[in-house]
DNA sequence: GTCTATAACGAGATAGAC
DNA sequence: GTCTATCTCGTTATAGAC
C-alpha cells in the first residue's frame, strides 16, 4: 500500500479533477485520500505546495509515457494526429484538466505560479523538441520559430480543455477544423522545390 | 451616480479581475463595490448569478465595441494583425482574463456552466461571421470549417490569456509565431488559379 | 432598498497526546 | 507519523429593524 504522502498527492489530483481547484481544501483532499486533515501540513507544510507537487508529479509522469511516441513523430501531419489522440486520452485521464485548473488559480495566487510555470513547461519542451526536428524537413524550418509555436500549441490546448467543459460540441467542431487545417501545412511539406523557394521568398518580403 | 446592482456587477468585475474566481466572494465583492454584503443576495439571490451577469454584460458591451472593426476585415491577415491589438486591449483591461476565470470555474459548478457559454458564444458568433466572409475569397473557402475554425480561436485566445498569467514572455513568443505562421496563409491567399486548383484537388484528397 | 446582527458552517493551521 | 481537539477567521445566507 502506498505512503500517506503519495495517498495526498493522489486524494490531490482526484479532488481537482472531480470539484475542480476552488473545491479542494485540506479537508477534502485528506478525505479523498483517506487519511488525517492535519497530515496535509505535516507532509507539505500548506495546502498550495500539495497542490502545485501533486500537478507536477502527475504531469513528469504522463510526459514520460508521451515521450517515446513524440520521438516517432516524422511529420506535421503525424504530430497533428497524435495530437489530437493525446488530447482526448488526457481529456479522459482528466490530467489536463488539473494543469488547467491550476494555472487559473495561479493568475492570481503568487504562490502557484512557479510551479505551474514549471508542470507547463514540461509539455512544452517536449513539443518544442518535436517541432524544430519536423519543421527542419520543411521550407517552414528556417522561418518559423518552433519555440514560439510549442507555446501556442500548449496554451491552446489549455484553451481547448476549458472550452470543453462548457461546450464539447463546439470543442469537437474545433479539432476538427484544425484538422483540416492541417491538410494545408501536408501541402507545403510536399512542395516541389520550385514552389518551395516561392514560398521563402514570400515569407522573407514579411 | 450609478445604481446598486450597476455598482455590484462592476464590483464583481474588479474583484475577479484582481482577486481571480477564488477570491471572489459576496464580503469582497460588496467591499469593491462599496455597498453592503447583504445586498448581493436581495439583488442577485446568489454569488454565482452576480457573477455569471457580470460578464456577460461586460462581454456584451466588449463584442459591441469591436463589432465594427471586425467589420472592416477583409483579408486573413488583417484579421490576424486585428486579433492581436485585440488581445493586447483586452489583456490590459482585464476583461477575457474574468472570461478564463469563470470558464475554469464553470468546469466543476454547474450552474456556471450556461451563463458562461453564452458569454463566450457571443465571441465565437462574431468571430464566425468575420472568418466566413474572408474565406469565402481564397482557396479555402468552401473546404475549411469557417465555425470550428471560430471555436478554435476562442479556445486558443482563452488558453493564452491564461498562459500569460505565468509566462508573460513565452505569451509573447507564441503570438509572433502565430504572427509569422499567418505569413502562410497570406501566400495561400495570393495563389494563381493554377496553385489554387492544385491545392483544392490536395485538400479534396483527404 | 438598505442596514445590523446572527445563524450555521467550512476553511487553514497549530498544539499536544500518543 | 498520526491522531483529536481547538483556535480563529471568512464564508453564504437569512431575519428583522429601519
């Protein structure tokens, strides 16, 4: 069986996902976890570090499992296709969700910020890598920034989730849309090279 | 002067602004709007409904003010470069970060769930009305889903409003990479009839 | 419509026994 | 390391005077 501390970090993490962060006192999350309200400070002195650790234990782990699949990843197309899986494994694991949920509490909570600068950056390095190592095979390679394009991608996902909860219709509509979208980045990775140096020149004039 | 219930929506405004959703309660509320607690109740009945109201009429009065400079958008690109002032405005007023707030909130209360959607619908309305007539006149017009493609921008908008909260740089590198990534679109736009048929039979393709 | 007062409760956190 | 008991405070919401 596992230790008080790892039971908090879970009774954290199911206690965000079900009543989200304003829903998760030291009372609820110890009860979730099944043991003692005052454990919660012996083990992390307050309730914001049990939170942020247990938003970072999660998320190391699910980057982990992630990464070998990124390191298949050859093209855009395919990155957009994983993309999409992921999002709805972490929609259903309801990971994200806790992510999300917290970088809304840190808006306004100092506290909170660090960390989850840390837990999001963890996603983004893993798809900044991703995308410099497709985008180099492509005339987008030298004029895109991948770096800027990891942060996009990762804040829209964010987005995505929120806009989920409220409207999985319209969130649906909106994947599949970007899903089309993605057939226009397919056509410039197929350019011929007489195209190709069409469009760098076009995208230099900017 | 303005009334109380005038006085208590934008009490509700400013408190979330600064205080986020949490931080938000009907003692705090009441104190930023100068008028007492109890008030809250005989008006709205309850936090949520005060809340909720609140940013509906604030996103009410904020889609209004842009309705007539979405409609002078007559390209893509202009409505990127658009997009972007806008996210600055809005940033500095606070007003999509009480959106963010209350779409986190909206995940796990039920009861913010409706009001919310409605608020972010009157985005995504007017954001689908300015993307289908521009792409009506390129290439993508009739392949691309003009009201997923709404849903999209929203959530990213959303999602990056959020982002910002925690890494006002990495904000700032996502929206020059989207700003170079529009770049695209524009050299979509200005295809011959040539490019633009090869591109149709590619995207019919998928 | 607005106020005071208060009920009823849950919050974070700590002291001290075991 | 874990427990009970408790302090102190802020919370929603209502009753009732004005």
């Amino acid at each position: 069986m596992a230790d008080t501390r790892s039971k908090l970090l879970e009774g954290a993490m199911r206690t965000i996902r079900s009543h989200g962060i304003a829903g998760a006192s030291a009372r609820t999350v110890a009860a979730a976890a099944g043991v003692n309200q005052a454990l919660v400070f012996y083990h992390f002195g307050n309730l914001d570090t049990l939170l942020t650790e247990a938003c970072l234990v999660a998320t190391r782990a699910r980057v982990e499992v992630y990464r070998e699949e990124l390191a298949k990843v050859n093209s855009l197309r395919e990155l957009l296709d994983l993309g999409r899986s992921l999002h709805e494994e972490e929609r259903a694991l309801g990971n994200v969700a806790v992510l999300a949920q917290l970088l809304a509490g840190a808006q306004n909570e100092t506290a909170l910020t660090e960390p989850i600068r840390e837990a999001l950056g963890l996603w983004v390095a893993e798809i900044e890598a991703v995308l410099t190592r497709v985008m180099a095979k492509t005339p987008l390679g030298d004029l895109a920034d991948a770096a800027g394009l990891a942060r996009a991608v990762s804040a829209a996902f964010i987005g995505l989730e929120l806009f989920e909860g409220v409207d999985p219709a319209g969130a649906n509509a909106a994947l599949n849309a970007l899903d089309q979208l993605g057939a226009l980045v397919e056509v410039v990775e197929d350019l011929g090279p007489v195209a190709r140096r069409a469009l760098r020149a076009k995208l230099r004039k900017r």
